[in-house]
C-alpha cells in the first residue's frame, strides 16, 4: 500500500511564485526602461534647445542696433526711440514668418532668393559687387530665419521675449530666449496653462522648455 506524500503540490507551489516574482521584476524593469528612454529623449531636446539658444544669441549680439516695427510677416526699419520700435530679431522669431519676411517692402528669405541676399552681381568701376546691397534689418531678419528653421526642424518652439524684471525694451537689456517642446508654449504668461513659465519667469509645474538669458 502506498503512503500520500505531505509535500504533493509543493513543488508546483514554488514554481508559481517563481514566476510571480519574476514578472514583477520584469515589469519594473521595463518601467525603469521607458523611464530612462524618456529622460534620453529629453536630454537630447535640451541639447538641441541650447544650440538654437547659442546660435540666436549670437545672433542678437551680432544686430544690437536692428530695429523694425510691424507683425506677421511685414516690418518697417525703425530707430530704437521710435514707438512700436521693436528688435528685429525678437520681431522675426515671435512673427507668423518661416523662411520669409518683408523688410521695407523687400523679401528677405533664408534661400536669399529674389533679396538682397541672392548671389546675383554688377560691375562697378570694373569690380563685381553685390547687385542689391542689404540693410542691417534684412541681414538681421535673415540670419533669424535661418535659426527658426534650425528649431522648427528639431521640433522646438522659440521666442524671444524682454526677461521679467526689465522694463526697457531692448536687445541690450537682459533680453531672454524661450524655447519649448512637446505641447509647451514658448512664452511668459500667467494665464496659459501651456505657457513654458508665469510672467515671472517662474516655471510651471510639467512645462518642458528653457529659459535663457542672451545678455
């Protein structure tokens, strides 16, 4: 006559809360892992903010004098005392434009076609020189274009706003770049919910952008 075994089944026991284990490991191991695809992700967006921010600094450092008045994709040069005066680049960079702007009625574009900028020449006492010559608004506008398109082409929002605490209107003047990804908005506003930060440069809870100071 056989005798019954106490331990039938435990093995079979074990084996199950084996596996058990082993899913909630691999569960949290595949959290860690979207976690930190996510934060590669970000890092890489943030590198790229910083070269949009480097490039256009450079270029407001470049144009300290580049003033304009207007919006969308029309500007008239102006002094920096005129009213409504406004940095060309800031006034570039916040405008509906992409790859090209009206400076004084004249295209300025990032290909330099049919501007100032395209490569067509004249003879001028037996030299070749430009055939249009370019103001500081157009080269200005130009060289904002160029870096809008770097940042629409890597999926970042910019804008270039005067950073809270300033009240002059002025490049020279503490003038900071915005820059923002995924559904942020790069601007300062208190009543956005989407807005990169308040108007006190203070960042919002979730946003995901940058805020620079170019002087």
């Amino acid at each position: 006559m056989k005798q019954m075994s106490h331990e039938q089944g435990v093995g079979l026991i074990e084996v199950l809360v084996a596996v058990l284990l082993l899913s909630i490991a691999v569960l949290g191991f595949s959290a860690l892992q979207m976690r930190a695809i996510g934060a590669t992700d970000e890092s890489l967006v943030r590198t790229k903010s910083l070269t949009v921010v480097r490039n256009l600094a450079e270029v407001m450092r470049a144009y300290p004098e580049a003033y304009v008045t207007g919006s969308g994709t029309a500007f008239t040069s102006a002094a920096p005392s005129d009213t409504g005066a406004i940095p060309t680049i800031q006034a570039v960079i916040s405008s509906t434009a992409t790859d090209t702007v009206k400076i004084d009625n004249k295209d300025t574009s990032i290909t330099g076609a049919n501007s100032c900028l395209s490569t067509e020449v004249k003879t001028v006492d037996g030299k070749k020189v430009a055939k249009k010559a370019c103001s500081i608004n157009q080269l200005a506008a130009r060289d904002a274009l160029m870096v809008k398109q770097l940042a629409i082409n890597s999926d970042i929002a910019v804008g270039v706003v005067t950073c809270p605490g300033t009240t002059t209107q002025a490049i020279q003047q503490q003038m900071c770049v915005v820059t923002a990804w995924n559904d942020t908005k790069a601007i300062l506003d208190d009543s956005d919910p989407k807005a990169c930060a308040n108007a006190n440069g203070i960042y919002k809870t979730g946003s995901h952008c940058l805020i620079s100071e170019a002087y």
